[in-house]
C-alpha cells in the first residue's frame, strides 16, 4: 500500500488487520463496515483523536463523544448503574442485556467513575460524565478486526458512523469507497455479510430519568420495547434515515423480553458469535 493509496480490504486478511491496528495505534483512522453501517475506528486513548474525526466529519460536529466499543462483559464495568431510575437499573441488571440487547443498540448512560474512559471520551450533560457504549462482537467480520484491536492491547477502541455531520450515514459501499479515498484513509474493510437492515444502531438511553430513546435505528421502537421489557420515551428521539429491520408480523408475540432479544438478534445477525463474547 503505498503513501495516499487507500487499500479496500476483508476483514480475513491478515495483514490488513496488522495494518490497521499500526493505523490506529499512531494516532491514524480506519474505515470498516460495522454491521449495517460504514464506521471510522480509532484509538480512542489517542487525545488528538477527537480533532482528526471533527477534521474528516465537519466541524458541525463539534466534539461530540465518540462511541466506546466494548467486549460484552466489561459493558456494565463502564457505567455507573447505580444511577439510573429503577427501570433502567432493572433492564440493565437483567442477564441477558449485556450479553445479548447491547449488541443491537448504543446505550448511552453515566459513566462509571472507576471505568478510567478517556477524558474526551465523555460528554458533560447536568454534572455528570456521560458515555456511549455498544458491543460490536456480533457483527461478522467487525469482530475479527475488534478481537484484534483488543489483543493488540488497544484498550478503548471508538467508533462513529462515515458521513459528513448532518448528512446520512454511509451505508453503500461506492460510496464508502468515495469517502474513504477523499478524506484519505488508508484501509477501508468492506462487508463481511448482508444484513437485513441498513443504517445506525437505535441509541438508548439508560440514566437517572428512566429509559429513553435517544435515536430511532435499525430496531423499531416496538420491538426495541418487546426486547427489553420496558417502557422506552421516544418523544425526543432523533428520527432514522432508513427503516428499521422488517420484523414478521406476530413474531414476537408472547415472547419474553429474553426470548424477543435473541430472535431479533438472529435476524439482524444469523448463525453464532464470530468469538466468544468473553471479556479479557
């Protein structure tokens, strides 16, 4: 791969990997197909980090907080659960949620005090540190890349959508290729499979005023209610720029929110976990 040459590759390849964690660990941003979308990945340990996202995304996005990749066990670790309204505390303390729910939306809560996140990391909203986690170790491919980054010892990998502040998010692979080359990243990993869904991950809010929908996305706000048990207030939620998962009528009818968890799951990500959703 030569200097400005941007290198379109899978997430089998070996080498790609390697040289994307070079990329990330000096500082640099990758391009990858995360799931149903186009992400830009980086250390987020890296100060500098925050500026180089605002740099290719717009300045119309300020310093918005990048989202936190996590490995599902060390979800709960990063946010200060003792601190949401009874129903969110209930959702989060439920077994399958870390495991299974985070892995089809962001959660964005307070964050624990203890967690050590980046500083640039968080968001300051009412006095208190808040941060936006989601577990990637569902998605085909972006596992591997993930798994990797992990081993490699990047402890706070980060992610947010590939697109211009204020436009779509990025979810064709011309134009990802496009966006790539013009703002000069050096790898791009195309998809790894075709989802049944295109764009975001719904974001959900956990925190002290109970359980909030922050973002519509690739789970409609019915069976995000179905899989979690739970009353979600969506009336500030951001709209979604592409339908949400087409679900069969009656699927999840009678289901408990376990069960309507892992058929969600099943549609949006067929066959087993790429890696075992262990945490180190």
């Amino acid at each position: 791969m030569g200097v400005g040459q941007m290198e379109i590759s899978s997430f089998e390849d070996a080498g790609a990997v390697a040289a994307a964690i070079e990329v990330v660990e000096t500082g640099g941003i990758v391009g990858a197909r995360f799931g149903t979308v186009f992400g830009l990945i980086v250390d987020g340990s890296h100060v500098g980090v925050a500026d180089e996202i605002m740099h290719v995304k717009g300045a119309a996005r300020g310093h918005k907080p990048l989202g936190v990749c996590t490995r599902p066990g060390r979800l709960l670790e990063l946010v200060d659960v003792g601190a949401f309204a009874p129903d969110a505390r209930r959702l989060a303390e439920a077994p399958w949620f870390a495991e299974q729910l985070a892995a089809m939306v962001a959660v964005r809560a307070p964050a624990s005090p203890g967690s050590g996140i980046p500083d640039h990391l968080h968001s300051d909203v009412d006095g208190r540190r808040w941060v936006q986690v989601f577990d990637p170790l569902r998605m085909p491919g972006t596992s591997t890349l993930m798994t990797a980054m992990w081993d490699s010892g990047i402890e706070w990998v980060a992610a947010t959508s590939m697109n211009e502040s204020g436009r779509t998010e990025i979810v064709d692979p011309g134009a990802a290729t496009e966006f790539a080359e013009r703002h000069g990243l050096p790898i791009l990993f195309e998809a790894a499979f075709e989802h049944a869904a295109s764009g975001s991950l719904p974001i959900l809010e956990l925190g002290p005023a109970g359980i909030r929908l922050d973002r519509h996305g690739i789970i409609a706000l019915a069976e995000l209610e179905s899989a979690t048990g739970e009353h979600i207030d969506a009336a500030s939620a951001i709209p979604a720029h592409f339908p949400p998962m087409a679900v069969p009528p009656g699927l999840l009818e009678g289901l408990s929110p376990n069960e309507a968890t892992a058929e969600l799951l099943a549609m949006l990500y067929p066959g087993p976990p790429a890696v075992s959703p262990g945490g180190p």
